[in-house]
C-alpha cells in the first residue's frame, strides 16, 4: 500500500516565512521562490527572478515583503540584502520583442523554468507567485499572493522589479519622451498620451492592442516579428495583465535567446 508523505504543518505565528519553514522541516529545501516584474506593462522586458534564502534568517529580513508595497528606496535596501543574504538567486531579462513573438504568458512561463535552472543548486522544493508552472524540474506548488506570504517568493519579486525598473530607467534616457522613469511601461494616461502622440517605439511590446492602435495611427509598423497567435485583443491597463493566446506556441521555441544575468547593480 502506498503511504502518502505527512502533512506538513504551516506555523502561522511564522508570518512570511511559514512555508519555506514547513518545506524544510520536511527535508525539502533548499525552497527556492520565483516571480516576476512587468507582466502588465505594454513596453519593456519581463523580468523573472528565482531566489533561495537562508532558513532561520527572518530576523535578518524585517519588512520582506511584495515589491509593489515597498517604496522604492526601501525595495533598493531590500535588493541589496537580498544579494548579499540570499544563499542563490537568478535572473533572466525577456526583450519585449521576445514577449511579441511567443506571447507574454509563454515567456512567463520559459522564464521562470529558465530561472529555476539558472541555479546554482537544484531547489528541493519550489514556490511560484499566484498559478502553476508545468516542466519545472522540482516539486513545486503555487502560492495564491505568494509574494506576500512566502519569504522567498517576495525576495525574488524584489529582485525581479528593482532590476526591471533600472532597465526602464536607463531606457528613458534613449527614450525620454515616454516617461519610462515614472511609469515602467505600464499604460498609465501618462504613457498612453505619449504613446497616442510619438507612436510606439522598439521598445514596445507590438503584440499589444493599445500599441499596435498608436503604431497604425503614425503609419509605423512593428520592428520586429510579431506572431498572429500572441496578438492581444484588449488594450491592456496600468498593472494587469493581458488576455493572450499563446498557448499553441508553449514550447521552448525561442527560451535560448532570452538574456540570462545574474542580479546584480545595472
């Protein structure tokens, strides 16, 4: 007769850190968490991040939390604990022209079993942000918020979003009439007033129905290869995701030409 493993007992007096707590007390770590930046933004890359702390370092990481609820000032002391804490991590940077050609979600997807494998050391156990990744090479569970209840979790969506948001910087000094330094690409009234008057740039992800709009009214077409399958219907808005349909081209098919880095200060 087949025994099923116990159940693992999740501390609530743990706080953010219960999971990865539970998973180890299991033998299952190391625990890695993965996440990502940029999902819902209509221009710039999406940025995926892995990340494994040290069990017992809670108290080293007072105030961890979801990147989007941290100021900036406090997400870059957070970044740079995280570095410097963090027992392995790993970072992989998808050009808006790569999201345009396998679509959003499939890029996600590569992204994140591109993460896990960038790590130094195969995870015993691994925790995504909010849905399932299928192909990981590790058990693995999804977590609904996870970037606000599971310490590894939100570490890498630090990660993920201060490396994204030094790219959008540095790209608005090329770019600086589109306010990437404020608005990070996503569609902000802001972004989408300057996307309706200079039209849209390389830098945006063409695949976008309020992209594509401002591309035809300026008579511009995409700079580089756009696949039918991954167009977006709806126009996308500030912080959610759009509706895509790239579940026919959820292959690896052009994972190896994401640009991999290790998370360090751009």
């Amino acid at each position: 007769m087949i025994r099923k493993p116990p159940r693992a007992q999740v501390r609530q007096t743990a706080g953010i850190w219960a999971f990865q707590a539970a998973l180890d007390r299991r033998g299952l770590g190391p625990v890695a968490g993965v996440d990502e930046a940029g999902r819902g933004a209509c221009a710039g890359p999406l940025v995926i991040a892995s990340c494994v702390l040290k069990p017992g370092d809670a108290a080293r990481f007072e105030g961890l939390t979801d990147s989007k609820l941290l100021t900036a000032a406090a997400r870059d002391r957070m970044y740079d604990l995280v570095l410097k804490r963090a027992v392995d991590y790993a970072v992989i940077v998808v050009p808006a022209a790569e999201v345009d050609l396998i679509g959003v979600h499939v890029a996600n997807i590569e992204g994140m079993r591109r993460a896990v494998a960038q790590l130094s050391a195969h995870p015993g156990y691994v925790l995504t942000d909010g849905f399932g990744v299928p192909g990981l090479t590790a058990p693995n569970m999804p977590v609904v918020k996870g970037d606000r209840v599971a310490a590894c979790v939100a570490a890498a969506s630090v990660l993920a979003k201060v490396t994204r948001d030094r790219i959008m910087t540095s790209l608005h000094a090329e770019l600086p009439v589109y306010g990437f330094d404020v608005h990070k690409g996503y569609s902000t009234p802001e972004h989408q007033a300057a996307l309706l008057e200079h039209g849209p740039s390389a830098e945006h992800r063409w695949s976008y129905a309020n992209v594509a709009s401002a591309g035809a009214r300026h008579g511009l077409t995409a700079p580089h290869r756009v696949a039918r399958d991954v167009l977006s219907a709806a126009v996308v808005q500030n912080g959610t995701s759009p509706q895509t349909s790239g579940g026919r081209l959820a292959t690896r098919r052009g994972a190896d030409s994401m640009s991999t880095t290790r998370a360090e200060a751009q």
